[in-house]
C-alpha cells in the first residue's frame, strides 16, 4: 500500500527508535492509570472488575473453555511471516466475536518473556482479539515454562491497572474515545487512529484521520494513510486492535499534527 508523506511544514515527529518492520512492534506503554470517566458519563471498572462481572459466562473458544482465574496460549493467523504468532495473559470472551487479553505477554526473539506495554506506540497491556483469527487456543498448566516464566515475571515487574470502559459484552464499548488506537490486519499492517467501530462498515471516527508507519533511512515516520486505501479493509480484517496512552509517541505524534493542520 502506497502512503502520501505529509508537507513538510507539517510533518510529524520523527520516532528515535529504529524498529525492523511494523509487524515486529506489538504493545504499549507500561502505565498505571488512574479510575477515569468516559466521554458518556460512565465510571470506568478496573481489569478485575471486568473479569469477575463476566466470571459468571461459560464461553467455550477452539473447543478450550475459558476461566477467567487461568492463563492461556493465544496462537493467530497472519499472512505476514514477520508477525508476532502467539500472545500470552488471561482471558475474558465479549460476546462471540472478540477475546480479551490481559495482562498480555509475547516472548521476543530471544525466547525472553515482555509484558505488552513497552513499544514503540504505546498501547496499553490489553489486547481485543477477533475470535475468527485465532488459530489455536491452549491452556498453560502451572508446571509449564511460560506459565512459570509469568509467575516470576509479576514478582519483580508491577503489572498496569487498566481500566475499561465497561464491563460489557459489546466490543465496541471497550473503545476509549478520549484515546486513540491501533488496529493490526491479517495482513501485517497496522493503522493508528480514532477507531468508531470494531464491528461496523465504518472502522475509523474519521477517515482523513488515520495514520501508520513508513521507514525511510533507518527511521520510523508516522503518515497519513489515503482514504482510497482504507476501502480495502474492514472488520473481517481484524486481528485485534489496542488503545493507546495518550502520552506514546504515536498519539503525541498524532495530537501534535492535527493541532498544526487546523490552524
């Protein structure tokens, strides 16, 4: 897909970090934040509350029945070869259509376990997962290297508190208006933008709007993405999608580039 770079007046924030390939970055900023409240008024629920709101759903995914107390294997489908395949954490079923997973962790390239939350566009560590595109569901005994590897990892890492919108079975109540996303297509690519909708026609609050990586020179740019592209995707698309922290380079990057365009 071809990207239009932005005017130079208004180019966006250049990252300082080179990355290998946008399918390699996959997380988020490590953030503990704060009970908020929702554009609509709502009160915001903390990740245990969620959980327990839903502890009382028997959902079965894969032919794996999910328990909000275990931790799981989480294999995806990808056409990208570079992608990142497996994710691990707990897991919360919205509805039929979406998994959520969290704390979410993926062991990198030399075997080592990472909490989601460090990368380049600073999502926070919770993944929503489109049912369709997992591959493989396996529940981690206790015995086992990742699930020991977890438990060590949570004795000397503090895990972020995330808080959801609500505990709710409609995945689109997990959207954060006041943040911006990432959504990551079976086909390696990921846009950054306000996101409407997971399950509607329309993804993005705002089409002109939406954003994603270009290396150029052993940088990462942020530009805009065509609106003509966006037509070749939709939700059938999805492999999953995160929210941001607003304080990431990406949104930073974002917020900052707006404010100049529209003065």
């Amino acid at each position: 897909m071809k990207l239009t770079l932005h005017r130079s007046r208004r180019s966006l924030l250049k990252a300082a970090i080179i990355v290998v390939g946008i399918a390699a970055i996959a997380g988020g900023a490590a953030l503990v934040r704060a009970a908020s409240t929702t554009k609509s008024g709502q009160h915001t629920l903390s990740t245990a509350a969620a959980q327990t709101a839903s502890a009382h759903v028997a959902t079965t995914i894969k032919g794996v029945p999910i328990e909000s107390t275990s931790y799981y294997a989480v294999s995806l489908t990808s056409t990208d070869p570079s992608a990142i395949k497996q994710y691990y954490g707990k897991l919360q079923a919205i509805g039929t259509s979406y998994l959520r997973l969290t704390p979410a962790y993926y062991s990198d390239a030399s075997g080592k376990l990472v909490l989601l939350g460090s990368e380049l566009h600073a999502p926070e560590p919770v993944m929503y997962i489109h049912a369709d595109k997992v591959a493989s569901l396996a529940k981690l005994a206790p015995s086992g290297t990742q699930y020991q590897a977890i438990q060590s990892f949570q004795k000397t890492t503090p895990i972020p508190i995330v808080h959801d919108a609500t505990a709710a079975e409609t995945i689109d109540a997990y959207v954060k208006p006041a943040q911006y996303q990432a959504v990551f297509f079976d086909n390696g690519t990921v846009f950054f933008g306000a996101l409407h909708s997971a399950t509607s026609s329309q993804l993005f609050t705002n089409s002109s709007q939406v954003f994603a990586f270009q290396e150029s020179n052993h940088q990462v740019n942020l530009v805009k993405v065509p609106v003509s592209a966006l037509a070749s995707y939709n939700t059938g698309h999805i492999i999953f999608w995160e929210n941001l922290a607003n304080s990431g380079k990406v949104s930073t990057a974002i917020t900052t580039y707006l404010h100049h365009s529209s003065l």
